[in-house]
C-alpha cells in the first residue's frame, strides 16, 4: 500500500505570496499525481494531474512538478479564493490521497 | 455537461443498512470508472473503492474491503455504495466521482456534490 505524506500541515501566507506545497509517496509513482484544492464547505476540484499538467479552467499560478517519490505544488502568487486545503493522491497502484495542507491567511 | 449526482442526505442508527446512488449525465457512463471517497468530519480525504460500470469491476482500499459494497446499474447510469450495517463511525460525507477523461488518466476530474451520512443512536 502507498502512503502519501503532505508537508507542511499548514501554511499562513499571505496575498499575493508564493507558496509551494510538498508531498511524498512512500515508494516511486513516476509521475502518476494529481493535486486537489477543496475550499471550506466546497467539493474537491481538481488542479493538476500527471504531476504536472493544469487540468481544464485551471489558471496558470498553479503548477505541479516532481517525480518518483517527491512532488511539489506551487501557486505563485496567491489569491484570495486560493485559500483552501490542497490534497495530492496517487494512482500508480490504487489510488490514496495525503493528510491535506491548508493554506490559510497570514 | 458532464453532472455527477448525488442522493440526498440520510440519517441512520447503528446496525441499519443504507444505500447511496450517485448518477452520472452528459459522458458515457460505462466508460469511466466511477471512484468513491470519505470525508470524515473535519478530516482529510480517503479512498475508498472504484467501479468500472461497463463490466462491474470493482477494486476496494483495503481499509474499506470488507466494510462497504459498492456497484453500478449502467441501464439508469448510476452507482452505489452500501453498508449492511452502519456504525457511528461511518459519520461523513461521501463523494462519488468520475476519472479522468483524459485517455491513461486515473485522476478525478468530475465530482458528485457529495452525501452526508450520520449514524447516531
């Protein structure tokens, strides 16, 4: 079973900061990553797959990057509906999500 | 449009069964496995199992084999997830959704707007 760890838990930025978010696999999923944003009270959207690729509608302040077992997330210039949790999961053998950061106001 | 849609919210004791739909429009239903995840209150996301409604394949978390059945009636383009009987700890929100259409993709890229499920004695 894989297991996916976000870093950190939370994050305090604030507007119009970068941010980079981290997740770990416990063993290599090459590039088979997504990342979800779920705003408070709201379904789960989903941002980028394939570790890098935006998905549809997705502005281009989001970006993915990583392989293997180390990926990033990075919202470069951080507005004010951007605050959320941020999930990555995997599909390289079944699927699992990480624990989430949430990216509050600073 | 492509909606996933969800049945409403249910209210349960301990030891019921319960059922939960989730239907699919405006894609081929058949040809995209349909996912389903837990939402625990003020918890992260879990998955849980998927269902390919084409042929009724199914593959569970091994936190959830065992625990729920999920299925798919691909004649009314809609999914399940059951339990025979409900603990209070399977208090959550449920989402359904689709994966990806995007050919090799496994990622979820369309949502259901979610089922609450509280079991309370």
């Amino acid at each position: 079973e894989i297991v996916m760890r976000q870093s950190p838990d939370t994050l305090s930025v604030s507007p119009g900061g970068r941010v980079t978010l981290s997740c770990r696999a416990s063993q290599s999923i090459a590039t088979n990553l997504a990342w979800y944003q779920q705003r408070f009270g709201q379904t789960p959207r989903l941002l980028i797959y394939g570790a890098s690729t935006r998905a549809t509608g997705i502005p281009a302040r989001f970006s993915g990057g990583g392989s293997g077992t180390d990926f990033t997330l990075t919202i470069s210039s951080l507005q004010s509906e951007d605050y959320a949790v941020y999930y990555c999961q995997q599909y390289h053998n079944l699927w699992a999500f990480g624990q989430g950061t949430k990216v509050e106001i600073k | 449009e492509v909606q996933l849609v969800q049945s409403g919210a249910e209210v349960k004791k301990p030891g019921e069964s319960l059922k939960i739909s989730c239907k699919g429009s405006g894609y081929s239903f058949t040809n995209y496995w349909i996912g389903w995840v837990r939402q625990m209150p003020g918890k992260g996301l879990e998955w849980m199992g998927i269902i390919y409604p084409g042929d009724s394949d199914t593959r569970y978390s091994p936190s959830f084999q065992g625990q729920v059945t999920i299925s798919a009636d691909k004649s009314i383009n809609t999914a399940y997830l059951q339990w025979s009987s409900l603990k209070a700890s399977d208090t959550a929100m449920y989402y359904c959704a689709r994966r990806n259409i995007v050919v090799g993709e496994q990622s979820f890229d369309s949502w259901g707007q979610g089922t609450l499920v509280t079991v309370s004695s």
